[in-house]
C-alpha cells in the first residue's frame, strides 16, 4: 500500500507539471482520459523494471512521454532503464533531459553523474560532482577520489585537509595524503598545513606526529626538535614527542638523557616495533663509541623478550660479531635464542661464535642436541664433527661428518669444509690413505672455483 501511495504522489507530480494553457483548453473527461492512460503507463514501467525487464519499461515510458513530454521525472525513469541496459547515452542524454526541466533536483544530476562514473569519464564526473556539491556536501568526497584519479594531487590535498577539518580524518583519505607526500613538491603546503592544525587543535597529538615525521624525512632535525618540544609542552605524557628528543640527545652526545627518552619509547604501547626497533639499532651505533651504556643497551633489549617478530638481540649479536667480541655476540645470540628458539640463522651464528672462542665442548653438545630436533640439516653435523675433531674424539668426528655429508645439496662452500674435516679425523685416526682421498676432494671443488 506504501508503495502505492509513493506511485501515486510521483503521479501527481506528473499531472501537475501539466502546461496549464492546455488543462485550460480541454474538457474535463478528457483530461481524466490522459490522466488515467499516463498513471497506467508510468506504474507499467515500474512495474516491469521491479522485475528487470527493462526494455518493457521503457515501452511503457515513452507512452508517458508522449503523454506528458515536459515531466522530468518520466525521463529519469527513462534514465535508469537505459543506465541497467548499459545504454550510457541514452541514459545520460534522458537524466539531462530531466535536469533541464528542473534543475534543482540533484538526483538528476547525481543520475548523469553514475553514468560518467560507469563510463570512466572522470573529466565530466568533475563537472558533475561539484554541481552536486551545491546541494550535498557529503559530495566532496567523491571530487577528492576524482582528482586522485586525474592526477590532481594538489587539488586533492585541498579538499582532504577541507574535510578532515571539518568533518574528522578517515582511513581513505589519509591513505590518499600519503601517496600525495610521497611526491616531496606537496609537502611545502602540507606543512603549512600541519602548522595552521597545530595552531587551531594544539591538543590534538596526530598533527604534531605527522608534522615531525615530515621534518625528520627531508632532514630538518632542528626544525623537527622543535615541533617535538612543543608537543612535549602541550600534551607533557606524549610518547611521540621522546621519539624526537633521543634523536636530538644522541646527536648532542646526551647519553643519560638519551637512556630517558628511549626508555619512555621502549614501554609505549602507542608506538609500534618498528620504530622501536629503530631507536634501538641508534642506540647500538652510539654504544659503539660510548660503551658506557652497554648495561642499558641490554636492558633495553629486554623489552622485546618474547616477541619473535622483532630478533634485536640477533641484530646486534651481528653488530658485535663484526666487532670480533666474540662474548658479547654469544650474549646476544643466546638472547635471542631464548624467544626464537628454532631460529636457524641465530643457532649457526652461535656455533660459529663458540668456535672463535675455542668453547669447543659447547659446540659440540649444542649441536649433538640441535641434530635431534633438525636431523636433516648439514650445517649442524659439520659444527658437531669440527668440534669433536677439536677435542681429539676422531672416531666420533668421522661418524657424524660422514652421516651430515649425505644431507649436503647444492653447497660447495660447506662441502669444503665437510672434507677438509674428514681430512682431519682419518688423519688422527691414523689413515692417511683416506686424509689424502679427501684433502684431494677439498682441492679439487677448490679448484673448480677458480
């Protein structure tokens, strides 16, 4: 019955817009003639396109038409008809039509506009969007998708920052200002932005961080600092604002003050790993020249145990490694190993650490113990048989080297070195034949390096 009433009113509609000279100049039984042949005709064409059969509907309209041709909303029934055919110029030259007959009705507008959006016209959908805007403002999202489309990066920032302004940031338009400040010719203006934000919501953190972050990536530490001491000035708990101030103390050489901030970073729930994982890798470039703060160094680490997506502790196991202190690496990589235990990469750098050190005895009960969890990894029997090697235990050397050698693929460096210590444990078993068919063998893949 709703649905009746509705028709009826859009009939009305239709009856009303009438030319009044020709109501004038016609006897009443025939007016109720074309009244009733148009009501009969435009609820036929609802009809039929309820049920998606929509070249009847259009029948049934251009009777309406013929019935009543200045009545807008007959040709934008005419539109979407066409518009579900896909037939996008008739539909778009019938929702025209409508909106030359009554120009304010945005939804014959909005009809050509779904057109050049289904077309791909974006040029038009421009035109189209900023008439909507006039009566819609919801509207000026579409126009800054638009420019995004075209290209017009600077007239998307525009309205992005307008909206954001007005009516909050959202996920698709911040995804959209990012792409934009990739390019670095907009950041001039963004940052004017960010400082018109600053000044207006000066509580609100997002324009701080976002405005330090720009600073940061095009090298403008001071200005940067700056931006981040107000931050800590206005919201005095900001983490944010400590992400700034330890880069400015381990520039100034402020080692304690620098532990402070990176502190306050490390226990943040509001800052991800990343950055984290940031201040930390700065943190160990100066312990490099400041050993002094090696204990925090370490401490700090310990804000990640058990979080097996960041493997500082390995990061910095290398670090030391490369410095050849062998101690502090073995530290490091066992750190690591307590969150990641089957991290491979980890448990190979620590055999190796161990053979530096000459902790043979570790090596081998690490890896005798690691074979029975990874039996099929080479790398393991080799640790295991150059340690036992090491500790004159020949038989058992030439044992696990002859049993890691059959899992050995594709890997002439390791290969090497499997003979090179087989080598050594026929030697001290007392058959040269043999030490001398695999120093051959080592000789030869040598060779083939060349």
């Amino acid at each position: 019955m709703k649905l009746k009433n509705q028709l009826i009113s859009l009939l009305f509609i239709g009856i009303l817009s009438f030319p009044a000279t020709l109501l004038a100049q016609t006897e009443p039984e025939d007016i109720a003639a074309v009244t009733d042949a148009f009501q009969d005709s435009f609820f036929e064409s609802l009809k039929q396109k309820g049920i998606e059969n929509y070249d009847k509907a259009i029948e049934s309209l251009e009777k309406c038409r013929t019935l009543n041709p200045d009545n807008a909303e007959v040709y934008n029934e005419l539109g979407k008809n066409y518009l579900f055919l896909k037939d996008y110029k008739k539909a778009y030259d019938s929702f025209n039509q409508a909106a030359q007959l009554d120009p304010k009705n945005k939804w014959f507008l909005a009809g050509m506009y779904d057109v050049c959006y289904q077309t791909q016209d974006d040029t038009q959908s421009i035109v189209l969007v900023k008439k909507l805007i006039e009566f819609d403002e919801g509207y000026k999202e579409d126009l800054a998708s638009l420019y995004m489309r075209t290209g017009q990066y600077d007239k998307a920032l525009t309205i992005i920052n307008e909206l954001n302004d007005k009516v909050g940031k959202s996920e698709k338009r911040e995804l959209y200002k990012a792409d934009i400040l990739k390019d670095a010719k907009y950041q001039g203006a963004e940052k004017t932005n960010l400082l018109d934000q600053i000044k207006k919501n000066p509580k609100d953190e997002s324009n701080y961080i976002a405005l330090i972050f720009m600073y940061s990536e095009s090298n403008q530490e001071e200005k940067a600092l700056e931006i981040a001491k107000q931050l800590e000035i206005e919201i005095p708990n900001s983490d944010w604002a400590q992400v700034s101030l330890f880069k400015f103390h381990l520039s100034n050489n402020e080692g304690e003050k620098a532990v402070e901030a990176m502190n306050h970073i490390l226990k943040s729930s509001e800052i991800d790993n990343k950055i984290k994982h940031r201040v930390i890798n700065e943190f160990l470039i100066f312990t490099k020249t400041n050993p002094q703060y090696d204990a925090d160094l370490q401490k700090a680490i310990g804000y990640f145990d058990g979080d097996k997506d960041v493997k500082t502790a390995k990061e910095i196991g290398k670090f030391q490694q490369n410095k050849r202190d062998w101690d502090k690496a073995i530290e490091y990589y066992e750190l690591n190993l307590k969150s990641n235990p089957n991290d491979m990469e980890t448990i190979l750098l620590l055999l190796q650490a161990y053979v530096e050190k000459g902790q043979f005895d570790k090596v081998a009960a690490k890896a005798d113990n690691l074979i029975e969890s990874f039996p099929q990894q080479p790398d393991l029997y080799y640790f295991s048989g150059l340690a036992y090697n090491q500790l004159k235990n020949f038989k058992k050397a030439k044992d696990i080297l002859e049993t890691g050698i059959d899992f050995l693929v594709d890997d002439r460096e390791l290969e090497i070195d499997f003979y090179g210590q087989l080598a050594q444990a026929w030697n001290g078993l007392g058959d040269i034949k043999k030490k001398e068919a695999y120093t051959q063998k080592a000789d030869k893949l040598l060779k083939q390096k060349k």
